[in-house]
C-alpha cells in the first residue's frame, strides 16, 4: 500500500461522487457487513441496508461539488479518515444545498473499503 493517503482520498472521493451521481444503486461494493452509515438521524449498518437508503432518497438526479477534502492516516494500520464538504444540486433545484461527509476508509487487500460513512445538510442557522 505504497498510495499515499491524500492521492488515496481525491481518488476514492472521485470515484464515490461519480458513482453517487450516475447510479447509486452499484455503491455496494465499496461498503461490508460491518459497514456503517449515519445519514442525519438514520443509522445503518451493512452493505444491503446502506445502499437501500441511498437508492430510497426521494431525487432522481443529483450532483456533488467538492469544496473542500481533507484526509488523515487513521491508524498505523492503513486505514484513512476523509472529510468533504460541498454543495449538493438535487433534481432541478437552482440553490445548492451545503453537505458534509466522512468517510473511514480501510484497507482491503490490495483495495479500501467504507468502514463509517456520516453524512449531514449543513443548514444555515
């Protein structure tokens, strides 16, 4: 695992928006049984039960813009924490809505996996 974490980040980060964005429904390779989600409230846990909240929320099309992306080791084990926060364009609303996600993500072989996943609008208060 010669990658270093922050090109680790910007890749898994692409990847997992561009998915997000053209067919959520084929997530599930990235996430396993011990797999958490915290999307607002709702916590999931498993590959079958995350994907089936994402495939669930009510828009038909979306698209993230990355803002920010910050990544650090985890442990000295491999694993990564990614932080993100953009702008949300949900169906065919003109005003952006503000996201933040992290991601722990851990090694896998010769790959990563989403071990916890937290998602949350940002509302202006």
């Amino acid at each position: 695992m010669s990658l270093d974490f922050n090109t680790l980040a910007q890749q898994f980060t692409q990847f997992y928006y561009n998915q997000f964005d053209t067919d959520r429904s084929q997530l599930g390779n990235l996430y396993r049984d011990e797999s958490m989600l915290t999307f607002e409230t709702s916590q999931l846990q498993g590959a079958k039960n995350i994907v089936e909240k994402l495939v669930s929320l009510p828009f038909q099309k979306v698209g993230h813009r990355i803002t920010t992306l910050d990544a650090q080791p985890a442990s000295p084990n491999g694993d990564v924490l990614v932080m993100i926060t953009g702008d949300l364009l949900i169906d065919e609303e003109q005003n952006p809505q503000r996201f933040s996600q992290v991601f722990h993500l851990m090694p896998d072989g010769s790959s990563y996996y989403v071990f916890n996943d937290i998602f949350r609008l940002n509302y202006s208060a």
